[in-house]
C-alpha cells in the first residue's frame, strides 16, 4: 500500500461523521449538530448534550446526542422520512470507517 493512500486512509478512520440540521419543519423538533471532539458540548432547547453514535438512537427525546421526536408530536412523519433514513446511512458509514481502521491496524 502506497504511503499517501494510508495517510488518506487513518485520515478519514479517525473521523466521526454526526449529521448537521439547523432547521425541521417550523423551528424544529430535531437539530442534528458537529463537532470535533466527544467532549464538546452542544447546545439544545437550553439543554445539554453531546454527540452521540446513530446506531443507539431510539424513539425518546434525547439519547445518544440525537434530539428524536415522539411519533405523536407534529411533523413526525417528516423526522422519519427524511432525517431517519440519514442516521442509519451515516451509521453504516461509520461502521465501514470502523472496519477500514482495524484493517489498516492490522
């Protein structure tokens, strides 16, 4: 393996993808964030949070980073059609880094 492809390689392994949304239907339900750092708290309805992996989402409020509408509150149709399919293709993206990562580890 040529050096500069390696480079690119641990380069992108050592990335963490987390999606970024300002806006959701009428001042948002749901505000996906970036950041840099694990340890880098963001900001949400005056709350706390800190970035989270996709695969761990679930169907509650807050959890793992993700500010996730009920399925009763307005606009969750939307949420799932266009921010859900999202997550989990960022989460197969994370999980293909992953793999590259301990292949080039090995």
């Amino acid at each position: 393996m040529s050096s500069a492809l390696g480079a690119i390689r641990l380069r992108l392994c050592s990335a963490r993808i987390y999606p970024m949304t300002e806006n959701f239907e009428n001042k948002s339900l749901v505000r996906f964030f970036s950041t840099n750092s694990d340890s880098d708290p963001q900001t949400l309805s005056n709350k706390k949070i800190l970035p989270g992996i996709p695969e761990k989402v679930k169907n509650d409020k807050l959890k793992s980073g993700y500010f996730v509408p009920r399925q009763t509150d307005p606009g969750y149709e939307n949420w799932e059609e266009k921010v859900l399919k999202g997550i989990k293709d960022l989460d197969a993206y994370n999980k293909m880094l992953e793999t590259l990562n301990k292949d080039f580890k090995s």
